[in-house]
C-alpha cells in the first residue's frame, strides 16, 4: 500500500488507496511508530517500508474516514514558510516584476486549521490563495537539488487565506500577519507520500468559490520549482520533520479582479490537488 498519512481524533492514521478507511497507526505498528503525526515525519523511509505491507481493506480495526473528523496532518511544525508569487500569471496579475529568487514569508502555525473546517473571516478584504503544501521527511541544511524531493515527506493540499487590508496596510506591504489569523492556515486532507506521486512537479490546482471555477493552473507553470525552493531555503534555514512550505497560489485571486471579489460569511472554498484530494473551508 502506498503511504497515505492523516490524522483522525489526534492519532496518526494510514488511510487505504481509495481514501474511504483507516487505520490507527501505532496499534497497527504495535508500537512501533508513535500515535503522534509529528513523530512520524523524521522516519518517512522507514514508514514508507511499514505502509507498504498493511492491508487496510477489510481489517477489522479500519474505521471510516469522515471528512469532518480529520485534523490537521502535521498539526505542530516548528516552522510554516511560504513563496510568493510563485506562479507567472499570479505575479503579472498582481503587478510585481516576476521574482529572481523565491519571494517568502510565514504564516505562524497559529494559524493551521483543519481541512474541513470553519474559518472566520476578518474585516471586508478576506481572499483565497490555492496552495501545494509541502511536509518535510528527513529535511537539513544545504539540501542540493538533486536530492530534494528525498527531503520530503509528502505533500497536502492548502489555502493561504488573506485579510489583504492588513496586508497592505503597510509600504511595503507586509504579508506574514495578514495570512495569519486563526484558522487561515487550513491544510490535508492527509499526507501523500511524494514518492508515489507519478506526476509530481506536474499537478492540476484548482479552487472553487461557491462551486464556481476561480482558479485553475498545473505546478508546472510555477516560476520556482519544488526542487529549487527547497535548495533555497535550505541554505538559509534548517528545515525539520514535519515543517510545511507552501508554494505559492496561481492567478484568479479576489483582490485581482475587476471589480475586486471577496470572501464573505455563508462562502465555501474547495481547494483540489491532482493526486491528493479537497480540502473545504466555511467562511464565517
């Protein structure tokens, strides 16, 4: 089976290929991996080889996955770092030169919200960022290139939602405290393991906005790809287990359209990432 990670009730969980049951990982392991998600991460070889011979269909102590019940798969990171502007037609829509290194910033864990979860919207400006999310495995210092994608766990779905007042309430704009009210950091539903994605410097990105299409683009067209953001801020930060690194959102934000669009109380944004999954969030 390939590894698939969620976190159910607080407890780490492989979930099957079809994404309908799973399992409580440290029963299933008799102990032998920890029913904390963030104990998982630094060993995401070894799981990877565990995950490989669990038999989920049919087991006994499979339960159902509840969307409504996931939390968070990596609820506790040391650090969440973001790219901007990481996709051409998002950083000509919003009227930025096109970047020459990767343009980030944090959102403070604070933030993280479940996948399936209620976010409250602050002010008039609230808008929706579609996101890759990356989980780091092994992570370290000076990753190269070539051994990047090893560095990491697997990958999630996310929204980078924005109070843009607060944003730009500052020249220049400051970007970490407006992306960080409660809950505007929703990720999952699970972990994908990177290694099983057959196409993954390549995956269709899409949200919905009340079922209606508002933004649609492939990770190929990102300007930095996955390899070189991680080389980047490797040779700047030490990326640990279980660290999340969004990666940018494509064009078809709120604040870029004319007349400008955002959220409101009673909206429902579904984010989707080709071999992943959707994630909901409910504006309140």
């Amino acid at each position: 089976m390939n590894l698939c990670l969620a976190s159910l009730g607080g407890r780490a969980h492989l979930v099957d290929p079809e994404r309908t049951f799973a399992v409580d990982l440290e029963r299933m392991s008799d102990g032998r991996f920890s029913a904390d998600p963030m104990a998982n991460f630094g060993r995401w070889d070894e799981l990877r080889d565990f995950a490989r011979l669990v038999q989920i269909s049919g087991n006994v102590e499979a339960v159902p996955v509840t969307p409504e019940l996931l939390d968070a798969p990596a609820p506790r990171p040391t650090q969440l770092v973001a790219v901007g502007l990481n996709y051409r037609n998002h950083a000509i829509e919003f009227g930025a030169p096109i970047p020459t290194s990767p343009v980030t910033f944090t959102k403070f864990p604070s933030a993280i919200n479940t996948p399936n979860g209620d976010v409250t919207l602050v002010g008039e400006t609230c808008d929706w960022e579609a996101e890759m999310v990356l989980v780091v495995g092994r992570g370290g210092r000076d990753i190269p290139r070539n051994k990047a994608w090893d560095a990491i766990a697997g990958v999630c779905v996310g929204q980078d939602f924005t109070n843009r007042t607060l944003q730009m309430a500052s020249q220049p704009p400051q970007f970490s405290l407006g992306k960080s009210h409660k809950g505007f950091a929703p990720f999952g539903p699970w972990v994908v393991d990177a290694a099983t994605l057959a196409s993954r410097d390549s995956l269709d990105i899409s949200c919905t906005l009340n079922g209606e299409i508002v933004q649609q683009a492939n990770t190929k067209d990102f300007i930095f790809d996955v390899s070189e953001i991680v080389a980047y801020l490797s040779s700047i930060i030490e990326l640990r287990p279980g660290d999340l690194v969004y990666t940018g959102t494509p064009s078809g934000i709120g604040q870029s359209r004319t007349p400008q669009m955002f959220l409101k109380p009673g909206d429902t944004v579904v984010t989707t990432l080709e071999g992943v999954g959707s994630i909901t969030s409910h504006c309140i």
